[in-house]
RNA sequence: UCCCCAGUAGCUCAGUUGGUUAGAGCGGUGGACUGUUAAUCCAUGUGUCGUUGGUUCGAAUCCAACCUGGGGAGCCA
C-alpha cells in the first residue's frame, strides 16, 4: 500500500487506476441515495481537497462512513480515477475508509463547514488551521519564507542567527520584554532599593530582543553579506491590525555598499518573493482574489513589473503640501510623516511601493549614516498601498567620530555600546542594511487585512492564549 | 495609550420608547432527492442576552465600571 498527498493525487502524479491511500481530515459528506457518499478530505498539501467516492458496499459504511462530519480524521484507500464530476480532473474510488477520529459533537464543532469571521476564527488558533483561509494563508506565509531564504543564498548571502536573548536596547526601537528569573515576591534589592539585577540568571538585566540588526552588522564586518530572519519582540501596547508583540523580521545586512544598493536589493527580494508566490502558490492566490481581496493579483503583478518609485523626504514634504489635499496633521519638513501621509502618496500619488529615502536625521536612529547636507539621514521606508511602511532601511554610521557625536547628543549610554563601536574602531567599512517586517509582507502579499491572521499564534496586548 | 463602535442560539445577526412565553438565516440532526461538490427540498432544536454593580415594583433593554473584539490614531516592522 503506498500513501499520497492530495496535491499529488490532484496534480495527475499518481497514474490513472492506480491504488493509493489518502489521509486528512473530511471538509464536507454529502450523501447519494444512488449508493453512494462523496467525502471531500484536505490534508493542507494544497488548496483543493480531494474527493473520494465512497460506496455502500464498505462493511463500515453505515456504522462510520455515515457518521462522518467535517473535521473528522480519515484514511481513505482507493483507486484513482478521472473524475466523472465537475470540479476536479481526478478523485479517488474508495475501496477502504478508515476511522481515526470522528468529531465529538457536530453541533459545536467550531469549524463547521460555513463563513466564520476572522475574529472567531482567531479564538480558535488551534483548529483554524484547518479552514480554507487560514491553510491558504499559512502555506503562502511558507512560500515567503522559502522565498526568502532561496533568495539570498542564491546571491551569496549568509543566515546568521542572531540571539533573542539581548542585554541592550538595540536601537530604542521599542518597549523590551523583560526576561528575568528572579522571584517577583521576593526580589532581591540593592543598598539604594533597586533591583539587583547581579542576582538575576545573567547578572544583569535582560530583555527579548527588538532587533538582530546590530548583531548582525557585526558578522557583515566579517562575512560582508549576511541577513537575519527570526522572530523580534516589542512590548508596545499597539491594538492595530499592523502590529504584533512577537513578529518575524528579515534583516539583510551587506558591507561596502550605500543606500541606493540596498533599496535596489529590498526592491529585488520583494519582486523575487512575489514571483515565488505567484508561481507556487496559484491556488490559494486565486482564493483570495476570489475571496478576501478582489485586487491582490493585479497588485501583485503591477509591484513585479513595474520598478519602485524613489524619491527624497523632502520632495515628498513638497508634494503633500502642494497636493491640494485637507490633512488632519499639517506636513512640514522635520517631523515624521504621519500615516496619512504616507498613504496618499503610496496609494494616490504613485499607486505602487515607493521608496522614501534621506530623512532627517532628528526623527531617526542613531546608527543611520549622516549625509552630508548635516540635516538628515541616509535612511529610506518602502510604503506599500495598503499597509504603509513595510521596509525599514539605513547605510549604517561607519565612522566613528560622527557615530560618537551622534550618541552624545541622544545621550545614549557609550559603555552599552562598546562592542558595536569596536565595528568601526578595527577595519570599519560602509555597509548598509534593511528591515522588513515578515508579517507584513504576508499580509500585502495575501490582501488579509489583519496581521494577526497571518501568523499561526498571534501575540498582542491581553492576548496570549495557546 | 487615546477616540469611535460592538458584545443576544454552535456561527452571523435582528429585536428592545424597561413589562408575561426571546426571533431569523446558516450550521447540526432526521427524512426526501441527487455523480454530488457553498448541493437542493421538507422537518427539527437550541439561549447565565459579555462580566460586576447600580437605578427600578420589574433590566437583555437605562446608568457606571471592567473585560473582550472591531475601525481609526500614536508607536513602529
């Protein structure tokens, strides 16, 4: 006996007559008096499940086959046939069903065969998995993933896994989760009444961490290019449909080089990503064209096709104030653009990814390399229509003196950041380096319109469950 | 964290100028029919009306606080 995936029995790979046995669990039972019962199982190798023709004859026909309901877990074992039905090329004529697991109680089973909403669905992060959305979603998110990864290794990039366990706050990037194993009813205090972090695991405090960026640049003065994808943390109470307190960031970083050369590489990996889904993920694109957001396939293409649309900080100050339209935040050159802002010209201005670059240094971070204008920033954003900023990116302050001068004036703590200062002390070189927030890209790349529907367990403030 | 909105059956929602027995569709179940596929047709049940407190003769309905969810904002990726 030999087993197969429904993508394979589905994709024509096992021939025609041919007996297989096909596991998963049933979608829908649907009853012929001819004799008959046609059961649709997935088994999440793809979008489509397949159908097995199940006859009366099974000596457990009435006493199993008949009880079966959605969600039940099944071995079918049949021969595999064109179909005679419409809606698949190949189905599977049942000579053996066999039981796993039926469903308890039908009537409550959460994931009945109906349109739920993504709110309920997200109180059952445990069963949805097995609903078409979230299958469809988490097998793109997977594809992404691939994506990314083939990607660079094929231009020569290393993983590097960074740690999540940090000392610092890598870029006042956000609040941190503390990580300690200190007893919180009897917390060891210092002479002053402080904590005494010498008496925690590490011997000081610790927190999760909210980036791999700086650890990374340091395997970049090394290994010239490298990234890190792996999951970040940020204890910001944010309750949008954007933000997670646990989220997965790609961070490519790569010496020698500007940053027109790492837009053109953000550029690049978007492009190759959504190629990648566009060609292994046919079927659950054409679902959420059909049925979560009915332009996702020409905005996808368009982003292929097309290239990116660059443009300074201050031409875009320039064009939102001449732009005629009615702002709630007035825009002037210095302050950071406010989400409307960067929708309009995302979605209005251009209608496609733009990449907004040099921003003035006073709204950005430390480590961001200063032009030579002494005003702003070698730094730049891709906004997406939809989802706003999606990319985060910066040539890194390779020497020392303006990286020194720099911290001063933000009167960060030298002593914490000795290590990364010792980058530009031996052999500095420039590099630079970007951020892009996985969640997000499966949110635009699928038309899902909340983040926490494209990952499987989504944490959020007052939200921890599973 | 701020502003706005919502929470009633397994699910999606209607209802309520405070008043006896709380409504529909879907799902489930039973039946009919059918190479069916969001099947169709007939029958059928279901409720701490988010929680706690208050006002009242009486609260699912009014008020307050809280919890949870949604939309928007801020923070960002």
């Amino acid at each position: 006996m030999s087993f197969a995936t429904v993508v394979d029995v589905l994709a024509g790979k096992v021939a025609v007559g041919e007996q297989v046995t096909v596991r998963g669990w049933v979608r829908t039972r649907r009853d012929s008096k001819a004799g008959i019962s046609f059961i649709n199982i997935h088994d999440g190798s793809c979008f489509d499940p397949i159908q097995a023709v199940v006859p009366n004859e099974l000596d457990n026909y009435e006493s199993e086959v008949l009880k079966l309901t959605t969600g039940a877990s099944v071995a079918i074992t049949g021969t595999v046939a064109e179909s005679a039905g419409k809606g698949q090329a190949y189905e599977l004529q049942a000579t053996k069903v066999e039981v796993y697991g039926l469903v308890e109680d039908p009537d409550t089973y959460p994931m009945s065969p109906k349109p739920h909403s993504m709110e309920y669905l997200r109180e059952y992060a445990h069963l949805r998995p097995r609903t078409n959305v979230t299958g469809a979603v988490m097998r793109v998110r997977n594809c992404l993933a691939q994506a990314v990864h083939r990607f660079f290794h094929e231009r020569g990039y290393m993983w590097v896994s960074t740690p999540i366990l940090t000392a610092s706050d890598a870029e006042g990037a956000g609040e941190m989760f503390r990580v300690s194993t200190l007893d919180m009813m009897n917390l060891p205090l210092t002479e002053q009444g402080a904590v005494d972090y010498s008496k925690d695991f590490f011997g000081k405090e610790s927190f999760l961490t909210v980036s791999g960026q700086l650890n990374v640049e340091t395997f970049a003065c090394a290994l010239s290019k490298v990234y890190t994808f792996g999951p970040t943390f940020r204890a910001e109470n944010s309750n949008t449909s954007r933000h997670l307190a646990e989220f997965w960031m790609v961070e490519p970083e790569l010496a020698f080089a500007d940053l027109n050369d790492i837009a053109d590489l953000a550029e690049d990996m978007l492009k190759y990503c959504i190629n990648a889904v566009l060609e292994e993920r046919a079927d659950d694109m054409a679902f959420f064209q059909q049925r979560i957001d009915k332009t996702v396939l020409d905005r996808l293409q368009q982003i292929v096709s097309n290239k990116f649309v660059h443009m300074d900080y201050s031409e875009a100050v320039e064009i939102l104030q001449n732009c005629g339209k009615k702002f709630d935040y007035a825009v002037e050159w210095g302050t950071d653009l406010q989400s409307e802002h960067e929708r309009y010209l995302a979605e209005e201005h251009v209608g496609a990814p733009i990449v907004l670059k040099n921003y003035p240094k006073d709204i950005k971070a430390f480590y961001m390399r200063q032009n030579d204008d002494g005003k702003t920033v070698a730094a730049m954003d891709i906004l997406a229509p939809g989802i706003g900023e999606i990319i985060g990116g910066s040539a890194r302050e390779e020497r020392l003196d303006r990286l020194d001068a720099r911290m001063q004036e933000m009167g960060l703590p030298m002593e914490h950041y000795s290590w990364y200062r010792d980058l530009r002390r031996y052999g500095t070189v420039p590099h630079a380096g970007f951020g892009l927030g996985f969640e997000r890209l499966v949110t635009y790349v699928t038309g899902m319109t909340n983040i926490r529907d494209v990952i499987p367990f989504p944490r959020a403030p007052k939200n921890l469950e599973f």
